[in-house]
C-alpha cells in the first residue's frame, strides 16, 4: 500500500506535488512546534511545582529575596519585575514611606506586574497561532489540489474520449492524493493548538492569581511595618 502511494505522488502533475511540497513543510515546522511547546509547557509544570513548594511556607518580602535558578519562569519574571519596581533596599527603609504614599507605590507594582503577566504569556505562546493557521488552511491545500487533479483528469477523458474506469481512476487516486495529505498535516496542528491553547489559559489564571496575591501581601506588609 505505501509503496502505491510513492508512486501515485511520483505520477502526480507539477501542481500536485507542488501542493503537496507545501504541505509537507507546513507540516514539518507544525511538528517543530508541537513538540518545541510540549517539552516547554512540560518543563514550566515541573518548575511549578518546585517554585510553588518554595513561596507557599514564605512572606511576601521573604519571597523576593529568594533565589531561583530557573530565572526563565514566568512566576520568577514576576516576582523579579516586581522587586525592579520596588528597587533595592526598599523594605529595609520602610519606616521612611508615608502612609499616604502606599496606594500610589503599590498601583505601579500592580501594573507592572500586570503588564509582566501580559508579555509573559505573549512570548510563551509565540507560534501557537501557525498551529491554528496550518489546521484551517492545510485541508483548503488538499482541496485545492484534489480539484485541480480531478479537473486534469476529466480533461483527459474528453481528450481520449473514453470514460472507463482504467481512464479515470489513477488520476483521481492521484489526486485525493492531497486531500489525504491536507487532513494528515491539519488534525495534529488543530488538536496540539487545543491543548497549549488550554494550557497557557491556566498558567495565565495561575499567574495572574500568583502576582495579584504578591502585591496584596506586600502591601500589608509594609502598611503594618509603618503603623507598628
């Protein structure tokens, strides 16, 4: 069987294989992807876990002193963004910040770690839009070329002005051909688009929840410092 679609690819037109060469590296870079993200998102849970053990059992001054060796993490790039906002030493001369100066303080922390938040997620789900791209457009390819296989194929019935079946069946075998190979290309890019699309929904819920916990207990922190 697989040797009989070798040759119905090798006996396929100029545009058939022309198609068929699009899809193929459409295909090779979605695959890329698929697996790049995985190893990603897999690495990023394993991460979690061990970041998450570290926070939970500190206060939230204690969690900016910490040190992580996994600095590419979007929960370290929170926490590393919020303690840039708050500069240096800035607990350690919290007896000098007025009451009144702590909601303008802590609204710039809040947005900054917002906008942290915001281009984290941008940059993990960079190329995850291709996957949704090669899903829509890999079965139109197919399609386009199954078409243009089969309008060849019924040309060359009125040609040889025969319409038996030894006529007409290889060319249209050749020309499924892509169809086959658009469907084959577009079901692994539309179901791995599925998947990291749910997961980044949840490291941005995880991540928003994280950073929105961190500035409130920052700003209680320091408000009871300055009150004692």
């Amino acid at each position: 069987m697989l040797g009989n679609v070798w040759k119905m690819i090798a006996s396929s037109g100029f545009f058939g294989k022309f198609v068929l060469l699009v899809l193929f590296a459409l295909s090779g870079y979605s695959w890329a992807i698929i697996v790049t993200k995985w190893l990603r998102f897999r690495k990023l849970q394993q991460q979690s876990a061990l970041i998450n053990k570290s926070v939970g059992s500190h206060r939230g001054v204690e969690i900016l002193r910490l040190n992580f060796p996994m600095q590419d993490h979007p929960i370290v790039r929170v926490i590393e963004a919020v303690k840039q906002e708050l500069g240096p030493g800035f607990f350690s001369a919290g007896a000098s910040v007025r009451e009144t100066d702590i909601n303008p303080i802590f609204d710039a922390v809040s947005q900054r770690a917002e906008s942290t938040v915001e281009s984290t997620i941008e940059k993990e789900e960079r190329n995850i839009d291709f996957l949704a791209m090669t899903a829509s457009v890999s079965p139109f390819l197919g399609l386009l070329g199954t078409v243009w296989g089969i309008t060849i194929s019924f040309w060359e019935i009125g040609q040889q002005s025969s319409a038996n079946i030894a006529v007409v069946a290889p060319g249209l075998a050749e020309a499924l051909i892509t169809t086959i190979a658009g469907l084959l290309v577009a079901i692994p890019a539309v179901i791995a688009f599925n998947l990291f699309t749910s997961r980044l929904r949840v490291i941005a819920s995880e991540l928003s929840t994280f950073a929105d916990r961190l500035v409130a207990q920052l700003k209680r922190e320091l408000s009871h410092s300055i009150n004692q």
